[in-house]
C-alpha cells in the first residue's frame, strides 16, 4: 500500500477515537476542527480520498456510518 500523508493519519486517528468514545463517525466540521482546517469540502475531499484507497467504507451515504478499512 502506498505511504499515507500526515493529514490522511491524522483523520484515521479522528475516526478511531470518535468511533471508539460514541460509535459513529465524526461529522465533517469536527474532523476540520481535529485537523485545523474551516473548509467542509476539504474534509469532503480527503475522505473521498481515503474511501478510493480502501482504508475506510460507509454503510449508507452518511459519513457517520464510517467504517474503518482492514
């Protein structure tokens, strides 16, 4: 598998811990707010881009329905 950037790390680790504490995914503005960023269409972006690569999948069209990826 290709090497992972630090942004794309650091949303996994937002994933796990929110999953972990409450069961469901992070919505868009708590990961910008975990990454620093105030964009929702980047956050869109770089989910969509970890979703491509496998690493994480949804059940329906929610990111909150996230699943992390083997």
């Amino acid at each position: 598998m290709d090497h992972l950037s630090v942004r794309h790390e650091r949303i996994l680790g937002c994933l796990r811990e929110r999953i972990a504490e409450t069961g469901e995914g992070p919505n868009f503005r708590q990961i910008g707010q975990h990454l620093g960023l105030s964009s929702t269409s980047s956050v869109a972006y770089q989910l969509g881009r970890l979703e491509d690569r496998g690493l994480i999948s949804r059940s329906t069209s929610s990111w909150r329905s996230v699943r992390l990826g083997t």
